[in-house]
DNA sequence: GGGGCCATGTAACCCGTTACATGATTGA
DNA sequence: TCAATCATGTAACGGGTTACATGGCCCC
C-alpha cells in the first residue's frame, strides 16, 4: 500500500495539511503500523489532486507559507475503499534492534547493553504514546487497531524486562569457533 | 542495515548459497525480521565478492546450475562487527492488515472477515514456524531474537482471538455522509 | 503430467529516503 | 540564543521489488 492510498486514508479522518499528515505517520494513530517522510507526502499530494482524487483549499498566512488544507473527493474516498478490498500485502517488519540481538555474541557488552535500553525506551516511549491518544471517538476499527499496538508495545517490553538477564547475564563473546562454519584463519585483532 | 550486511550475518551462521540465504529471509531465523528476495540477495553477493569480504568456491553440479557456496572473510566479518556496532536505525513496521482493520468501516464485513482470518492465520502459522526451529545449539542472542519473534507472534493472534468480537460483531459500516469524520483548519487560528 | 524444489542471475522500474532550500514564531 | 514548531516543496540518489530468463529433478 503506498502513500497515496495512505493519505487517502488520513484524510478520511478529517481534512488536514501535509504537515498534519505527517505528524499522523509520526505521532498519531497511523505510526504504529506505517510511516511517511514529507518527501514522499507532498509528491503524494499532488498526484492525488491531478488525479481529482482530492481538493485543495489554500489559505493564505502571512508569516508562514501558504497552508493548503485537503479534502477526500467522492473518487478519492471510493478508490480508498476499493485499495481496502484488496488482499493485503504480507506485514513488512524490519529491526535493527532484533539483529543486534541476535548477532550479541558479536557485539561488546556495552553496546548491546545500549541496544537493549533504546529498544526497551523505545517501546515503553510508543506505548505511552498511544496511551495518551483519546479514543473516545474512534470507531470500532480504529480502537481496535490502536489497542493491538498497545499491547505489542506493552509485550515487547515486558518480554524485554523479563528475559533481560538471558541476554546480559548470561553474554558471552563470540569464540570463534563454534563449530558453525568451516575454518578461516586466525580471527586476528579485530576491531 | 541493508541487504550486504544482512548476508555477512548470515554468513557468520556458516558457509551458504545465495538460494540458501534466501531460505533464512524465508523460513529461517532472519524470517521474523528482516526479508529479501533474490532480486537483491545475488547482487549483493556479487558486491560482496567483489570487495573481498567473502569468498566463493564454486561446485559443478551436473544437473542444476553450478552451487556457489559462500564463506565469510575475516575483513567481513570485521565490517559486520563495525556494522553491528554502530547506533541501529528505528525499526520500520508496515502492516497493510492493521491499516485495513483500522479502516474495517469502510470495508464491507465479509472482506473485513477475510482480513481477519488471514491474519490470524499468518501469526499462528509464524509462531508454529518459529517453534519447530531447533534452538538447542542457539547461543543466547539467537535464542532471545528467536523467542521474542514468538512472544510477538502468540501475543498478536491471541490479540486477535480475544478482541475478534470487538471488531466483527459490533462491526458498523461508515455512514458515508461526506466521507470525513470532522472537520478541521476551518480558518487560519480561530476567530 | 504438473507443480514445487533446486539454483542462479539480470534489468528495469518504482518508490521512498535524504538532503537541500526557505523562513518566521514561540518558548526554554 | 538556540531549539523546536509551523509549513511547503524539489531533486538526486539509492535500494529493493518485480519480472524476466533458464532448466532439470522429484514427488503426487
């Protein structure tokens, strides 16, 4: 799903800027399970109103450039609907985090240790996060959505404190010669 | 971490073959976090190759296209070392399934239960995956990515089984007046 | 017999990321 | 004063995905 069908899906919520529409991949219920840089927005943006799939209305401030709020047309919102009723795509998970993780033995124990704590701040940062959203208003779709990456945060986290010493009690730097792979010479001085 | 890097890693498990390589973005270990197709493992051999960080040693095959098994170098696996060693880049999830359950009031319920399924049937098929892996001669980095990919794949379809009703039987197709929810940005600050 | 597995690779294309470019306001 | 927020956009670059190209074996 690109972009385009996800600014689509932003402006079902409500007419909003690019800007606005950024800070929903960043901060707002849509970070959790996509994300979007301005670069790939405004370029957005503009194919969508080309396309007629959106409106524009600009409003002229005059300490600030011009703010260009969109709308969802009638054929922007059934495109939406009609890239919804297509079979989704896999799930695209990638971490650097969890390849660190699992290359430790690799690593010196001081920057695994600094790579279990951004992963555990990061988690708990993100749960907080969606915890301060209001879901009040949201529809059944969007709370549900929004509680399941709550309680991804929440077991990420708890999985992270509890299998902690697992990972840093019990490190041990790579040997060597563990009997994985055929031999190489002397791993000399590295770093 | 791009895919170069990511094959290093792979490399440090023992000698493979591109084919095999892509076995582990697929099955294997590296399944849960991160994948890659041929289309950029191959390449990245020849690159890799190239700048002497692995070797290859390649086996005539009479009935298949000749195997080319590839080992690590010591300057290899010194450069995934400084790679593993640098601050990780924030993890990137996309999930096409979350953005249509988020949305399931503008799908009908029938694609929303199909959407549903699939998914409950994608997690409970990874974490059968993941269980069968053989995690005895694992050191613990391994054993921890591993089983933190299985926390992750329970949680989530028992997410799913929990709050099915939540989303299917009060499920309520948009009103579909406009399109949007709310307005916003009805002038420039208020007035 | 046909589909899936083994096994390698190339090339085009698309898309997104990154960096660049601008600039005033507000709060610490 | 310095950083962050508001606010928009372009251009180049890079990387990965997709499709293409080949071909025999093995099991159902």
């Amino acid at each position: 799903m690109d972009v385009k069908t996800l600014c689509l899906g932003a402006l079902t919520l409500g007419d909003a800027t690019g800007y606005e529409i950024h800070k929903m991949f960043d901060d707002g219920p849509f970070g959790q399970f996509y994300d979007a840089g301005y670069g790939s927005i405004y370029p957005a943006l503009g194919a969508l109103l080309k396309a007629d799939l959106v409106t524009v209305v600009q409003l002229a401030q005059e300490k600030r450039p011009d703010k260009k709020v969109y709308s969802l047309t009638p054929s922007g919102l059934a495109l939406f609907k009609k890239a919804l009723a297509e079979p989704p795509a896999k799930d695209r998970f990638r971490s650097d985090h969890i390849v660190r993780l699992f290359f430790a033995d690799y690593m010196s124990k001081s920057d695994l240790q600094a790579v279990y704590d951004s992963y555990l701040c990061h988690f708990q940062t993100q749960a907080e996060k969606l915890r301060s959203i209001d879901i009040q208003n949201f529809r059944n779709g969007r709370t549900f959505a929004l509680q399941m990456g709550l309680r991804f945060y929440e077991t990420m986290s708890a999985f992270l404190v509890e299998n902690q010493g697992q990972l840093l009690n019990d490190y041990c730097p790579n040997p060597m010669d563990d009997g994985t792979e055929q031999t190489r010479n002397q791993g000399t001085g590295d770093d």
